[in-house]
C-alpha cells in the first residue's frame, strides 16, 4: 500500500488517465472494494456502505498523454473515502498516477527509455516529458528528476518489478533494464512501435 505525505493510503483505479479526464467517475464507480488500511468490505452484504465518499481532490500529473506528443500538465480529480469502522481515508487515482510522484508512470517509462535506451541527453529528455511552463525551474536543477527516477528504481522504490542489476550498474543502465521491462510489459499487439512508446504504454501496467 503506498500513501501521500498527508498519510492517506493512495489506491489506483482501474480507469486510465484518458478515460478518467473524458468521463470521471461517479463515487460508487470509483469506490475501492475494501478498505486499503484495515480491509473492511466497502459495500458488505445486508449491511451499510463503510467506505464514504469523502470529497475530491485536485492532482497534478505531467507527461506528454501520448508517447510522441507534447508534454503537458494536466490535473485530475482525485475521489477520496473515508472508512466508517477505521477512518483511515483513501485517495483513489486513475491507473498510471503514483503516490508521491507527479510525473505519470507513463512518462516516467518513456524518459527511462529514452534516456538508458536511445542515448538520449537528460536535456532532450527533459523537452519529451517535462511541460514547456516547468521547464525553467527544471533546467535549473539540470533535471535531477531523471536520474532520481533511475536511483528510485535501483532501490526498488520505483517498478520493483524490474530486476537489481546489482551496486556497480551505473544509473543509464539501470535506466535501460528498467525500460526493457517496461516495454516487455505492453501490450503484445503494439511489438511494431518503437521501444520508448512500448516503455511509455508498458509503464501504465507495471508494479
Ligand atoms: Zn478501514
């Protein structure tokens, strides 16, 4: 279970980000089946509802929304429950939306791949994923953002799925392992595309 810093277990939906933006859900459609913290049934039979739809709440997201198209911010809104026999309160995001991050998982795949796998400068990375109103503060740092995503995933913060390469891997070659999995991950029907939009659309599955 991951949470945001305000301690609210964060819980994905199903729903993709496109989806999610074209038609949010209503708060039955989007309510989790159980409670993240103490695992109580959110509709039990014969009983109330113990998962209350408890507000929304406005989630930035950055990356481009398709592999090869421009990076852009958008803001979801985010359902959030709070659980009659414990409390606890759950923020449920579309598929693709981590905890703690405010770059989609999508995005994320697509740098990873861009930059382990293609060869890429951080810098060109950063004009594919990162939207043009950020990027002076980004530029700044000289987009640290990338290869923290490549730390994060050699310490298993981040894809946990992807296999340790091990202390001595530097962080482009953690970066390319990751993106391979990544890619693996897509669908079987996109094997045609290119290997960073297959990283782009592979992310949206992967732990
Ligand atoms: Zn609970």
């Amino acid at each position: 279970m991951r949470r945001n810093r305000s301690g609210a277990s964060v819980v994905q939906s199903p729903i993709d980000i496109k989806r999610w933006q074209q038609q949010p859900p209503t708060v039955s459609e989007a309510r989790p089946s159980r409670c993240p913290a103490c695992g109580a049934a959110s509709c039990p039979v014969g009983s109330g509802i113990q998962l209350h739809g408890h507000g929304t709440r406005e989630r930035q997201v950055r990356g481009p929304c398709e592999a090869g198209g421009p990076a852009v911010l958008v803001v979801v809104i985010a359902r959030r429950y709070r659980c009659v026999p414990c409390g606890a309160v759950t923020i449920v995001v579309p598929r693709g939306v981590r905890a703690r991050r405010v770059y989609s998982a999508a995005a994320i795949g697509l740098a990873l791949a861009l930059w382990g796998l293609l060869g890429a400068t951080a810098a060109e990375v950063r004009r594919r994923v990162c939207p043009a109103r950020i990027v002076g503060a980004a530029a700044a740092l000289g987009w640290a953002t990338l290869r923290r995503w490549a730390r994060s995933v050699a310490r298993r913060w981040l894809f946990p799925s992807v296999p340790d390469l091990g202390p001595s891997a530097s962080l482009r070659q953690v970066a390319a392992r990751a993106a391979s999995v990544l890619a693996a991950s897509a669908d079987p029907t996109t094997r045609a595309l290119a290997v960073e939009h297959r990283a782009f659309l592979g992310a949206g599955h992967v732990a």
